[in-house]
C-alpha cells in the first residue's frame, strides 16, 4: 500500500509562514540590518590592534573600543589622538 502525499499544503504552509515573518519584521522599530547612531561606528572603521582595548582607525583616527562604545552610547570621550 502506498501513501502518496500532496506537495499542495507544504507549499502553502510555507508561502503562509514566509509572509507571517515579513508581516511581523516590520514592526520593529529599528533593522537589525542596518545600523544607525554617531559616526564614527566600529563597522565602518578597520581593526588595528586585537588585544585589550581593542583599537580601530576611522578616518585617520585612533579609537578604542571603549570610546567607540562611549560616542555610540553619548558618554563624554576623550579626544582621539
């Protein structure tokens, strides 16, 4: 005997799915895709050192990881050297 199943609802199920999660991404208030917030952000700079404080050069700058984080947040930095 042989069960032969419809490919019709998995089809569906998966059409529905996709359109719940695309329905449901948009309430979000900020993309997880995209970021947003004061320059200098650490994707847009290079790695430099990887040790404890990391560092990075933005534009020509110098930061570390803690000032980057301080200007992401709003806090007081030093300036860069």
């Amino acid at each position: 005997m042989r069960i032969e199943l419809s490919i019709r609802p998995l089809s569906a199920g998966i059409i529905a799915m996709g359109l719940w999660v695309v329905t449901l991404s948009g309430c979000s208030f900020q993309n997880p895709l995209v970021s947003e917030g004061p320059e200098p952000r650490v994707e847009n700079c290079m790695l430099l050192q990887q040790a404890t404080p990391a560092k990075f050069v933005c534009n020509g700058k110098t930061f570390t990881a803690v000032q980057l984080s301080d200007i992401r947040t709003g806090a007081n930095t030093p300036p860069a050297k």
